[in-house]
C-alpha cells in the first residue's frame, strides 16, 4: 500500500521536476562587445528563372488587372520594399549556367525564345531580360546580385556583360546599351562566377573549376565606380574540401566572396523530401535538426576559410538556403512549387539567427525563393497574393540590418523526440546606429512554453516592446482563402522589472523584441 502510494506521488511529481528543471533560460548580453556589423545583404533574396517565380511572379501577363509598371507587379514589388530587401539574385541558380544575356535584350518582339532545360522544359520566350531585371531592382531600392553562365557560357560572354552593365564610355558593349535606351551604367558590383559548378553548373572538380574561376574572373573587369565583389561557385551542404581546394588556389583579392548552399530537407532524402503541410511531429522534428546543422556547416566551412584567411576577407556567400520539400500534388514537378507553413516561419528565424551569430564571415545570403517557388515569401494565384509566415519573419528581422551584432551566452532547453533532442531555443541580438537593442528568439518546442531571463547590467533602457510570428499548429499556413492566419501580432509577454528582462516565449513562436 506504502509503495503504491509512494509510486502515485512520483507520477505526480515527475511534470513538475521537468518543469523545474527546464526552468528560466539565463540570457546574457555583452552590449559592450558589440563589434561585428549584420550586413543587411544577410536578408536577401534569390528569383531564378524556374517555375511561376519570374514569369507569372514578377512578370505577369499584360492583361492581368491589377497595378502594373510595364509588366512587373506592383502589389509584388510594394511588399518586399515594406521589408527592405537589400539585394537580389538572378537570373539562377542552375538556370544562370544556361542563359544568354544577349538573347534578354533588345525589342522584345525580336528575342529568340529559349527551352528551359533545368525546369519543367517548358518555354520561354526571353521577354523578361538584363533591362526589365534592372527595372525591377529600382523598384525594388535593391542591389543586383549578378549570376554569370559559366558551366556553357565563355569568358568573352561574361565579360562583355559585365561592360555592358558597368562601363560608361564609347564602346561595343556600352553602345548597344545606349541603343537599348539605357544612356548611363548600372553599375552593378555583386557578380556570381558561375552556380553549382560541382553539379547542375558543370559537374567539375574543385581543382578544374578553381582554374576556371581564375580566368573568368580575370576578364570580369572593374570600370570606374564599378569595382566587382567577385563571387566563386562553393560548396554544397558539408563538402569542405571544395572549400579547401578554392581557398588555397585562388589568390587573394581575386575572389570577393566563396558561396555555399543548404537546404533543409524535412526527410533528409532528396527522393522523398515530405510534404509542405502534411507531416507529423516525428518529421517536424526531423526538420528542425536538420535546419539546426546550418549552424555546424558553417562553423565548418569557416574554419577551413579562417587557414587561408585568417583576417576574413573573404565573404562566406550563402545564396540558396530554405526548406525543400516535395511540390503540391496536381502542380508540375518542375516548377517546385510549395506551401509555406509556420514550420518555414521558424525555419526563417533559426537559420536569420544562425547568420547573424556568424556575420563575421557570412557577408550574403538569399533565400530560395521570392515567389512561388521553395520557401517563398510571396504566392500568387493570379489577381491574388498572400504573404506567406516566412515574410513575416523576414519584416520582423529587417531591424537587425546593419547593426552590431551583441555577443549572447545562454544554454536552451532541449527539445526532446524519442532518444533525440536539439535546442529549443535560438536568439540573435544586436544594437543599431540609435543605441537601440534588439533581440530575435526562437522557441521550436511545438507544446512548451519557455522563460527567458536577463540581466541588462551596464545598459541602459527604458522598456521594452515585441511583435511575434505564431500559430497553435506547425503545419498551419495561409491560403487564398485564409491569407491572414498566420501573421505578426504585438508581443505583451516581455517585461522589465529594474533591469532585468523576462519572457514567456510561448511553443512555435519567434518572437523579436526592442528594448529602448
């Protein structure tokens, strides 16, 4: 009876042992060393020619009724201004290693059409080129991100795009611009030297494409107030050797910035990646940890570039990243269109934390992509368009651009499924040009609510104030016909008591807060 009793008691106990254990999450903030800056080209952006991204995305169909400027959607173009994109990328992805410049120029009505072989096979008819891209990033207030054809393309060929873009003289490449009615230079400086060179880009060894990169490169010139931030075709998930292999050959100064990719993949197999929206908690789980090893990939990546760069000159460019799971049933394989749940959200804000921890090396970085393709902000059906969790996200972290990244210690809770667990919480922290703090937090866990705690000692701040991105369920998103269900919403759970700051991050939440 004793020992039945007894048992009883410690079935009752045991929630609350848990509970006391996980306790409050001690945060601290080291304002005083805030040092390294976020640049805002971390929040970018990448739009391929693939799918219903460029053609139905940006570039719709003149007839379509509603605000236009030529063909480019305007309700598109308000959006992302709203969050600041810094930059975008274009025109690939696997894509750049097939496109001619030359055949995106001119009048529209005398430009061959093309066979996109990368995606879908469909075709297209090159009405979307150099000028309306550029056309787009003025809307936009965005930097290009320039992506040259290597893998069947010349030297030559990049070379004169590269005058085309940039020099403002009397010469081939600036007269045909003129004669396409553009008089003055773009002026565009992020130049990508290739895409995936050890796959769709080629299928190279990082010993034949580092030579290859150093003669491209060569002939890729800086024009007066156009000096190029060349950017070499780097790594894949956790290949460091090609890493190795492009830091120790290329000479420093030739190379602005060395690029890697990584996608979250909710099954981790590229045959059956999972659904957008129907999955269980075994595979968010599954998803979450994998999205969590961005963090070890790059820890990895930079040590390699830390032996040949011990001054980090070289920019870590991480422009493609999100999750990749398999396309919506009844939409064209190819074209890899997805839903975007509030598993993306938080996949949005853990990967923006991760950066902003490792800004000291990762310099850009670009979602894949902007509209209706992958982990996209933005879907369109048509007239509409909604803005998917992963804006929301994206409009609360834009107050991190440019700032210094504040140093945070802290040890997370566990997030615990079967015998594995990851850490339940993440955070970023920085501090802008006004002496205000921010703060990003993430709770992954999908049914704990987890304090946070900090003492702000040596800082000064009057209160503080928070917008959150949540939702009861991780595969919850918005549609077309609930565009609204997931969105930002004031956040009242963080509170100041002397200096000291407390709060409740409630499960699925990211959470950014502002302390003035």
């Amino acid at each position: 009876m004793k020992k039945s009793l007894l048992f009883l008691i410690v079935l009752f106990f045991i929630p609350f042992v848990r509970s006391a254990a996980q306790g409050t999450v001690m945060l601290n903030l080291n304002a005083a060393g805030a040092k390294d800056t976020i640049s805002r080209h971390i929040y970018g952006h990448f739009s391929e020619h693939l799918g219903r991204c460029i053609y139905d995305g940006f570039w719709v169909d003149p007839g379509l009724n509603i605000p236009k400027q030529d063909r480019i959607r305007m309700d598109v173009v308000n959006a992302l201004k709203k969050i600041n994109i810094p930059n975008l990328r274009w025109p690939g992805g696997c894509f750049a290693d097939e496109y001619h410049w030359r055949d995106g120029i001119g009048p529209r009505d005398q430009r061959p059409k093309m066979v996109n072989t990368n995606w879908g096979g469909v075709t297209e008819d090159n009405s979307f080129g150099t000028h309306e891209f550029m056309e787009l990033c003025s809307l936009l207030n965005c930097e290009p991100y320039i992506a040259g054809n290597v893998g069947s393309g010349t030297v030559e060929e990049m070379a004169k795009w590269v005058e085309y873009f940039n020099f403002d003289g009397i010469s081939p490449m600036a007269n045909l611009r003129k004669q396409n009615g553009r008089e003055k230079p773009w002026k565009v400086t992020f130049w990508g030297v290739g895409n995936e060179s050890w796959g769709c880009g080629g299928n190279m060894t990082p010993e034949f494409y580092s030579d290859l990169y150093k003669r491209y490169a060569t002939y890729a010139r800086d024009y007066p107030g156009s000096p190029l931030k060349k950017i070499a075709s780097g790594a894949s998930d956790w290949n460091t050797n090609w890493t190795e292999v492009m830091m120790k050959n290329v000479p420093a100064g030739q190379m602005w910035g060395l690029s890697l990719h990584y996608y979250t993949i909710p099954t981790g197999k590229w045959s059956h990646k999972g659904s957008a929206t129907q999955f269980d908690e075994k595979e968010y789980f599954s998803t979450m940890k994998n999205c969590l090893a961005m963090d070890e990939i790059v820890k990895r990546h930079s040590a390699v570039m830390d032996k040949y760069d011990p001054k980090k000159k070289v920019a870590l460019v991480v422009d493609e990243w999100g999750v990749w799971t398999d396309v919506e049933p009844g939409t064209n394989p190819g074209f890899l269109y997805q839903q975007n749940t509030m598993r993306d959200a938080l996949i949005a804000g853990s990967t923006l934390n991760i950066f902003n921890n490792h800004c000291e090396r990762v310099k850009i970085a670009s979602l894949a992509q902007t509209i209706n393709v992958l982990q996209a902000l933005i879907l369109t059906e048509k007239e509409k368009m909604l803005l998917t969790p992963t804006y929301h996200v994206f409009d609360l972290y834009k107050a991190h651009m440019d700032a210094r990244l504040i140093p945070v210690q802290f040890t997370s809770p566990d997030y615990v499924s079967g015998d594995e667990k990851i850490p339940a919480v993440n955070v970023s922290a920085s501090l802008d040009s006004k002496g205000v703090i921010h703060i990003s937090l993430v709770n992954v866990d999908p049914s704990k609510k987890i304090t946070v705690s900090s003492i702000l000692d040596g800082t000064k701040w009057s209160g503080v104030s928070g917008q959150i991105v949540t939702s009861p369920k991780f595969n919850d998103y918005n549609s077309f016909d609930n565009a609204n269900k997931i969105t930002s919403s004031k956040f009242t759970a963080a509170k100041k008591n002397g200096n000291k700051l407390t709060v409740e991050l409630p499960p699925l939440s990211v959470v950014m807060l502002e302390l003035k």
